[in-house]
C-alpha cells in the first residue's frame, strides 16, 4: 500500500531547519521575558506578599 505524502526529502529537510530555527528563536524570547520579569520582581515589583507569589508562580511556569 502505498502513502498519500508526497513531500520530498529536501522539503522535509527543509522544515527540520526551520523548526530549529522557530525553536531557537522561541527560546531567545523566553529568556528575555524571563530576564525581564527576574528585574521586575528584583528591582520595581516590591509588596509584603504578592512579589513572593508572583515569583512562585513564575518559577512554577517556567520550570
């Protein structure tokens, strides 16, 4: 039986770059997110409570 997928190799190689590529540039935006809200909670972002909450749930999505 023959497969209904008729991408090439040089296409399918092609899209492993690209999505490489995505990947890298998903992570360069994540750690500069990350860098910023690390910033705000140690400079700006200062309350009894709620930066401690912020911070933990931060750490929980990101981890």
């Amino acid at each position: 039986m023959m497969a209904d997928f008729k991408a090439s190799y040089g296409e399918m190689e092609s899209m492993a770059g690209k999505l490489d590529s995505g990947r890298e540039e998903i992570g360069d935006v994540l750690r500069r997110l990350k860098d910023d809200v690390d910033r705000l909670l140690g400079d700006d972002f200062k309350t009894q409570h709620a930066s401690g909450k912020w911070a933990s749930s931060v750490r929980a999505t990101t981890s």
